[in-house]
C-alpha cells in the first residue's frame, strides 16, 4: 500500500465514511447477537453494569415512557472470585459454572413491558469478561458475554446470544 495515491473523490468522501463508521461502532445502543435474535427482538439504547451484593449485573436497556425496558441482563454471582471489597480490576466469569448449592454461577434474564415472562433455561456453556469492574456511579465497563442454552424443549434451547460491550454505572 506504500505509495497508494488516493484520488481526489475519494478524498472528499472518505471523512463521509469515517464518521458513518464511528457512529455504526457508538458506544451506545445496538443489538444483541446469536440465534435467540430470531425470536425476539435484542435492540438496545444503553447497557449499565452494576456490582452490588457480590453480583454483577450487565443491563442492555431501552427507555420505555418514564421507566425502562431490560432487553436482556446477564449476572453473575462474584463475591467468591473477588480478593478484596476494593477490587475493581478485570474479570473472566465462567457463567456455567456449577456452584456449591447446585445453581449455577450465572444467569440470562429479560424484563420488557407488554410481554410475558419467560425464563431462559439453564446455561449449557457462557462466559463474561469485564475489563473492570463498576465501582462509582459513571464508571465505565467494557467487555464481551456469550451464552449458550441447554438442548431442551423450551423455545430458547440450544440457541446462542452474544455481544461486546461498554457499559456505564447507574
């Protein structure tokens, strides 16, 4: 590409498609990824990430009216991964994982307005990284889930969700 001249259309339409670019990778609102996108609708706003009573919660969020939609929020339970209350450094959370009381570590939940309740099944495999933890209000987060369900005969079984993200502390 070394001695690559560009053209002088290219030139003026090339900071056009740089900020289109920009705005297609905003930190805020997008969509879930994965098979479970075929069933239901996984656009969002904003995500929030909170750390409270040793459970991480990352919300991907709509506004609805003077409250919110929670398209889908992953959590995990952390206390016992944590080295210290001041911790706020990265972590990899394995959201399959069986714990000493039988449940697993984590779990996939959705809280919109005018639809039924319908529980994801158990996690087959899933995994939560975070390169921080929030610990103030406005911290930022940044990371990445995926989620398989178990084979079953719920309507979710065997499907996939997935996605990077940044979030922000409520």
């Amino acid at each position: 590409m070394e001695g690559m001249q560009v053209t002088s259309p290219l030139r003026r339409i090339a900071p056009v498609l740089f900020a289109l670019a920009a705005t297609a990778c905003g930190d805020e609102g997008g969509r879930l990824e994965g098979s479970v996108t075929e069933l239901i609708d996984l656009r969002y706003q904003r995500t929030e990430a909170a750390l409270a009573e040793g459970t991480l919660a990352v919300s991907f969020v709509n506004t609805q009216g003077s409250g919110q939609d929670v398209v889908l929020k992953v959590s995990a339970r952390v206390a016992d991964m944590l080295p210290d209350a001041e911790y706020a450094g990265s972590l990899d959370i394995d959201l399959a994982e069986a714990l000493e009381d039988g449940s697993q570590r984590g779990s996939v939940d959705r809280s919109v307005l005018d639809e039924p309740v319908r529980p994801f099944p158990p996690l087959v495999r899933g995994n939560l990284f975070v390169k921080s933890l929030p610990k103030n209000p406005g911290d930022r987060v940044s990371g990445e889930f995926n989620v398989t369900f178990t084979n079953g005969t719920d309507v979710y079984s065997g499907r996939t969700i997935f996605s990077r993200f940044e979030a922000t502390a409520p």
